[in-house]
C-alpha cells in the first residue's frame, strides 16, 4: 500500500507528539492485600503494625481515611474494584466464587485498547463467563499472569519484582499485583524469612480489638496475621525500588489497599468499618503532594474511572464510579456524599446494605434471624474459637456478644467516625429520626436505580455456622438484582 507524501509528511510533523504523549501517560500500578483491616497498617497509627514500605508510600503521597469498599468479600470485592460496578450490578460475581457476566469490561481491557502493557501476578479471584457462541470478544484483560508463587513463598509477590524488570520498555504499565496475605490459613510463619522481613510480631505487642477475647490464642492468631502484612509490604517495598532505579517511579500512580477486613470475628463480610473500610494509599510524586492526608469520602468502584482517566483511556458505559482526579490536586474536594456497601452470601445466606453519608452509617439487614459470625474459615479460628468458649461460660462483654447476637436489627444507625468499632446503635433514637429517614430514603433510590432486588430464594448457608463445617448438599439460589436484570444496569445511583 503506497503512502501519500501529505501523509507521510503528517507522520512524520506529529510522531514527536505521539512519543511525548507515550512517554507522558503515567505508569500504574495496584497492590492489593488479601483480608486486611484498614486500621492495621502503621500510616494509619498502628504502632503494632510494620509496614514501613506502605508508610513511606503514604508519606511521599495520599493517605485516604475514609475509603470504602463496596463488599467485605474477596471476589465480589475484586470484581466490584476490576468493573467499576457494585457487587450486585456483577450479577452472579456479587456473591462468594461467582463470574463476572461475559459482557461487562474489566477496566484493564480498556488499558490494553489504550496502549498499555498489562499484567496480573498473584491472586486473581475474578473470574468471567466465558463469551458465547456468536458473540464478539471482549478485548482480554492482561499480556501476561502468574500465580506469584514459588518454592519458598506462596504469598503471591514472588514475581513482581522480576515483572518490573522484565516489562517492555516501549509501553506504559498497568500491573495488578495481588498477594494472598493475609488469608488464611497462615504460611508466612513457616516461610519466614528473618533478613528480608525482621522478626516476628510478638503476640504480647499487639493490640487486641475489644469484639476478640484478649488470650494468647487469639494474639498468637493476630500475631501470624500481622507477619502476613509484613511480608506483604516488603514486597511492595521491593517493587517500589526497582521502580526508582528504572527512573520510573515519578510517574507511577500507585494505590495500595485491600479486598476486606481481617479474616477474624465481625470484621470481614461485616458492613461495619472493621469489614468494610479500607486503608488506601495514592503515591504519584508527579502529581500528589507528599504527605497529604484526604478525610473526602471515595468508593473502591472509584480506581476504575481513576486508572483509565490518567491513562486518558475510554471509560466504558458500565463503571458506575466516579475519578479521584479532583482529589489529587486538593485533598479536601468532594467526589461523591455517601457510599454504598453490600453484603451478600459468603458461606453464609445474608442480604445487608448500607450507605455512609456525612457522620453517619445506616444498615439494613433482610436476614435478621441469623447472626453475623464471619466467614467459615474466621469460625474455624482461635479467635472465634475463644469467643465460643466465654460466651459459653457467659462471660461475653457487649462487643464481643455482637458476633452471636441473633436476631440481629433490621436497621442500625451509627456516628460511623466518633463510634470506630460501631458499638452505639443510634436506630432507636428519636434525636436521629430525622437522619434515619433521610438515609433510608437514600438507599431506597439506590437499591430502585441500580435494580438491586431480595430474592425470597438467596443462596442458603453452605457451612455451619457454629463449626464452620461444609454442609454437603449445597446449591446457590438467586443472587441479588438477578430477577431485575441488575447485570445490564448502568445506572450507578445516588453518589
């Protein structure tokens, strides 16, 4: 095919701009940990907690304090954070182990149309139905993944460093990096590593939430949870140096976060900020002030719109949330005044809701019959195990007596930043009545706009919940918003 010489000329006038703009269009980059609480890193005043890798991407960025997830559960999570889209919007993904229906975009995809080399190394848990006969592909995700693990560590970050290394030179990135700690069950103790991380955390260091029973058992459980962050951020810490030596870091937009809360009693699934709040870290020395600190109120389903706007990518009709851009530049803009939570079946049947908004957090909860005692592996733990034993003795305070409570309220009303662990249930009050109505009258618009739905048949339990045992006869139900088409629904809702 012969080229026209105004053509070639036009090439040639504008290949400088192409190659600025290449070259311009930053690097991007997520960590991401498996089952770790916002409050259990050291930027976010843990003196328990080592993270100094983490605290120093904190200190040269953006420290967010009041990011939410949009499930305590780590696929829906993941999927909520890879789509843009709240779990129930996922359709059969809004529930524990499920896909994603083939037809919604994975915000990656639209980095690789963009230009962008991609990469997935550690967990995954996002998993996608497969395209149908007949119908058109959508663009794939990744260049490349791995399992991010190796004879010695089967954290999940064994190959960040080598991807680092390796990448193309002639692209920006976008790589997910996906550790499994802090999951349970523990194997960072057995594969500890005293030159790279330090010693262990002694259990008598730790502190101990006042919903745990404060006993060696239980701190010996948070003890192996926190090595589990340790190793994590070195890791990250590792990644970050290659990234500086390449000359690359300036202009790397980081995040770092977490798909829920601990895996310990009423923290993860729970809708509370022990499941449910994430800590969040920005680093991108280009355009973040080292340092800041942003109390504004941001969604995960917000990275989505964030990643594709700084690589000046099409963002597609289905992210329903909304770029942390202004953000960046002042640490007190607003993006959105409430954010909007779920849970739904995680071994257990559940169907609750929430939204945060100014001071407050207000719950719903459809299946107030059953407690909320965490996910089965959490029942299977010393902690939970040790909360069993006292309340069996009836020696269980308040806090520690919620992880049992059944039945639980229909609604809970709390001052979510003056009451941290969520123990004041304000519902009752007639001094918040007002405040109530109004949130109530939030979520029910929420729920209507984005076609979120109760199906009588949810999928039931499929461990004991006080065991935590598999139940053999098992099959899922219908997943919320899936008799209302909420896969094909766009429309994100009040924010």
């Amino acid at each position: 095919m012969k080229m026209s010489f105004s053509t070639l000329l036009t090439m040639i006038v504008l290949l400088p701009c192409l190659l600025a703009y290449a070259a311009d269009r930053p690097n991007m980059l997520l960590f991401i940990a498996d089952d770790v609480s916002w409050n259990d890193y050291g930027c976010y005043g843990n003196k328990a907690a080592r993270t100094p890798n983490i605290d120093a991407l904190a200190a040269g960025g953006m420290r967010f304090d009041n990011a939410y997830l949009t499930a305590s559960s780590c696929s829906p999570s993941r999927c909520s954070i890879v789509t843009g889209r709240y779990p129930h919007n996922n359709g059969h993904a809004a529930e524990l182990h499920r896909p994603i229906p083939w037809h919604l975009t994975k915000f990656p995809s639209a980095l690789r149309e963009a230009g962008y080399y991609t990469a997935r190394s550690g967990k995954d848990h996002m998993p996608q139905d497969k395209t149908p006969a007949g119908e058109t592909a959508l663009t794939k995700p990744w260049d490349m993944e791995t399992a991010g693990r190796s004879k010695d560590n089967s954290g999940g970050h064994a190959d960040w460093v080598r991807i680092t290394k390796e990448r193309p030179q002639d692209k920006p990135f976008f790589f997910w990096f996906a550790a499994y700690d802090a999951h349970r069950n523990w194997d960072a103790d057995k594969q500890w590593k005293a030159d790279l991380y330090g010693p262990k955390h002694k259990p008598e260091n730790l502190i101990v939430p006042p919903f745990l029973v404060d006993n060696l058992e239980t701190r010996q459980d948070l003890a192996s949870y926190y090595n589990e962050i340790t190793r994590f951020d070195y890791y990250i810490g590792q990644t970050v140096k290659e990234l500086k030596a390449q000359g690359a870091l300036d202009n790397t937009l980081i995040f770092v976060m977490a798909d829920n809360g601990r895996p310990f009693p009423r923290a993860k699934t729970r809708l509370h900020d022990s499941g449910m709040r994430t800590g969040l870290v920005a680093h991108w020395p280009k355009v973040i002030t080292a340092g800041s600190v942003s109390s504004s109120l941001v969604s995960a389903i917000d990275l989505a719109p964030t990643y594709l706007t700084a690589a000046g990518a099409n963002i597609p009709k289905s992210v329903m949330g909304v770029k942390m851009q202004p953000i960046f530049n002042d640490p007190m803009a607003t993006i959105r005044s409430m954010a909007f939570s779920e849970h739904n079946w995680h071994d257990y049947e559940a169907f609750g809701r929430c939204v945060r908004r100014d001071d407050f957090l207000y719950i719903i909860n459809k299946r107030p019959e059953q407690p909320l005692q965490g996910p089965a592996d959490s029942v299977r733990s010393p902690s939970h195990t040790s909360l069993q034993a006292k309340r069996d003795a009836g020696q269980l305070t308040k806090a520690q007596a919620d992880v049992f409570l059944a039945p639980r309220p229909t609604e809970e009303l709390y001052k979510y930043k003056a009451d941290r662990n969520q123990l004041v249930n304000l519902v009752n009050n007639p001094e918040y009545a007002e405040v109530k109505a109004k949130l109530n009258k939030q979520m029910n618009m929420w729920q209507n706009q984005t076609c979120d739905s109760v199906p009588e048949n949810l999928s039931p339990d499929r461990f004991d919940r006080e065991t935590g045992a598999q139940i053999k006869e098992w099959k899922p139900g219908i997943t919320p918003g899936e008799d209302r088409r909420a896969a094909e629904c766009n429309n994100h809702g009040p924010r």
